[in-house]
C-alpha cells in the first residue's frame, strides 16, 4: 500500500479509501490509485487486517477528529495540517477510517459523532460549549491534540509538543552562540501553550545568567490570527524592542514562538531600523516550508506534528481498548532544533561584533 500510495501520488488513507470502495473519492485519485496498483501487480487481500470488533474494544472501525472553533483551522495552521497527515495515514495502516469536522459556536455535532458511530474521538481547539460536552459524554476514548488542557471544559488524553522545553531550547541555542542579552516575544498572553514558551525561555536565561526581556502587549493575541499582510498590528511590539536601545540594552538575541510571526516580523524590524541576521539573531518555532523566503533563514524550532499525529493515535487506540484506566494520560513530545543561514553576528557581554568588520 505504501508502493500504490507513492506511485499514484496520494496518501495511504486515499489508498485505503479505493480498496475499500469509500465513496468519498474522486475519480481522478481512483483511476490513479488502481493503475498503480495494476503496474505494481497489488492485489488487496480478502480479509484485510484491520480493527477487529471486541466488547470492550472496537465496534465500529471508524474515528472522528472534531475542530472547535470559529477559524478554519486546517487553512490557519500548518503544523495541524502536518499533524492531520500523520493522523490520517496512522489510521489508514491499522484500518480505521476517519471523518473530519470543524463545530463552532453556531453549529452542532455531525450525526455519526451524535450517534454514536465512531470508536473514540481526536479534537483540537478551544474547549465547547457545555451542550457540546454533554453531548459528547458518551465517549470515553478522547484525545487531545496540541492542547495545554489546564482549563475547565478539557477532558480525556492529550498529546502535545513540550513548550516549555520549546522556550529552553530557543533560549539555549542564543545562548550558545555568545548572546548575553536576549528576548522573547510573547505574542499571545491568552495561549498557555506560548505562556509556556516564553517561561521556558526566561527560565534559561535565569539558569545560565544571561538578561532577558520579555515583550508583551495585552492585545497581542490578535496578532497571530491577522489574515492581511500589514505589519501595523505588530507596532506595539517592535516599538518595545526598539526602545531598550535607549536603555543600553539592545537585546542581540531573539525568540519569536511562532513562524507566522516571524515572517511579517522581518519587515517590521527593518522599518523600525533593525536588521535581522546583523542588528539581530532570531529563533523561530514550526519549522514550516515559507521560512526558506527569508534571508537569512532563521533557526527554528520543529515542533515534530508527524509524530504528534502518530502518537495520537497510538494513545486513543490504546484507550479504546482500555476504556477503565485511569484518565488524562499527557504525552509530550520533545521539540528539535532546525539551525538556520549562518548569521553575521557575533555577540559577547560587552559588543556586538559583525563579521565583515563594518561595526
């Protein structure tokens, strides 16, 4: 399956879905899927493996993975779209099927969900409404995606990227190239998976006795979720960056906990005077593919959503066949550090100092 998946150009799970005659594919994806299939002289099983039907176990073969929320959050996120691939081809190679829904405030429970004809559920978002909740009661196999769950209305399993080891190994990294001062934006006070970054960062920082500053507006939340291309949202925060040049401290290091961010940050920085890879050294987080348009490329954080998505479903498999054990089990997945284009700054505790001499 493999093979078939890789020659026709489509996922595992597409692979799965033609096998099994699903009638939510396009033609075009089946006639490709079937024409590898013939090249590669693949011919499905008669019983294939799969999940298979026990009383406290398996009943259906089916998964529902629910978004909570107003925004699109396929269209918003990257790392969640990473993390569905990995879901969906997990899935497909143990035989479950899957079906996606966003439910906002607006809407309900798609009927299958409501029904009761899926085994567990995968969600991610911000927690639902009450009525929602209730709703969903029946259902002891449930995990979490990307969530800090320290808030009311979380419940079940959780799986997530270690963000306070994110904050410590963007801070480490600064540290490691000589910069003796450095800052973190916090560009989103209500998110505690960020809240949880910039803690890492500050706390080492404070272990290894370098200063740190911490830049924060009280409305910076709306800045991660702006559609437009302006930069003007982000003044507030570069003009604090900006303004510990008065103090004596310009900070030479600096952590923006997420890539979108980073990328309508490198313009705001050079209209404010300064410029990234020269006046400053900066560590991302997502490691998504739209960094390769900036110059210098900067070191970034991957957060690993294809192992995030695998372990999801590891876990809610696990729980369906273990509905009794005990609840909220958390698994947090270790973040890696992704260097970038070599920076022209070096820095030590007294100057910075540019490669070709010019400063």
């Amino acid at each position: 399956m493999i093979e078939v998946a890789k020659l026709a150009g489509v996922s595992h799970a597409t692979v799965s879905r033609v096998i099994n005659r699903r009638p939510d594919v396009s033609s075009v994806s089946v006639r490709r899927v079937e024409e590898a299939m013939r090249q590669l002289s693949y011919v499905p099983p008669a019983k294939r493996r799969g999940p298979k039907p026990s009383a406290s176990g398996v009943r259906t073969g089916n998964v529902g993975l629910l978004f909570f929320g107003e925004t699109p959050t396929l269209a918003a996120s990257p790392v969640m779209a990473l993390v569905l691939h990995a879901i969906q081809d997990e899935l497909a190679s143990r035989g479950f099927n899957l079906t996606l829904s966003q439910v906002t405030s607006a809407g309900g429970l798609p009927p299958n969900i409501l029904h009761g004809q899926v085994d567990g559920l995968l969600m991610h978002g911000l927690p639902p409404s009450r009525t929602v909740q209730r709703q969903l009661d029946r259902y002891s196999a449930c995990v979490w995606l990307l969530s800090q769950r320290r808030q009311r209305g979380y419940w079940g399993d959780r799986v997530s990227p270690d963000n306070h080891q994110i904050g410590a190994l963007a801070a480490g990294h600064l540290i490691e190239r000589g910069h003796r001062r450095i800052a973190v934006i916090h560009c989103d006070p209500s998110h505690l998976g960020f809240t949880a970054r910039v803690q890492g960062f500050e706390a080492a920082a404070r272990e290894a006795g370098v200063a740190s500053v911490t830049i924060v507006d009280a409305e910076a939340q709306t800045y991660i979720q702006a559609a437009s291309g302006s930069i003007a949202p982000y003044d507030a925060l570069i003009d604090q960056l900006v303004a510990t040049r008065g103090a004596g401290a310009v900070p030479t290091g600096l952590f923006v906990p997420r890539d979108a961010l980073t990328i309508r940050m490198y313009r705001a920085l050079r209209l404010r005077g300064l410029q990234p890879g020269r006046d400053i050294e900066i560590v991302s987080c997502d490691n998504i593919p739209a960094l390769d348009a900036l110059d210098p490329r900067p070191a970034t954080i991957d957060v690993r959503p294809q192992e995030i998505g695998r372990r999801a479903v590891e876990q809610l498999v696990w729980r369906i066949d273990h509905r009794d054990a005990p609840m909220n089990v958390t698994t947090m997945i270790e973040p890696m550090l992704v260097p970038g284009d070599a920076c022209e700054i070096t820095a030590s505790d007294d100057s910075i100092h540019i490669q070709d001499g010019s400063r």
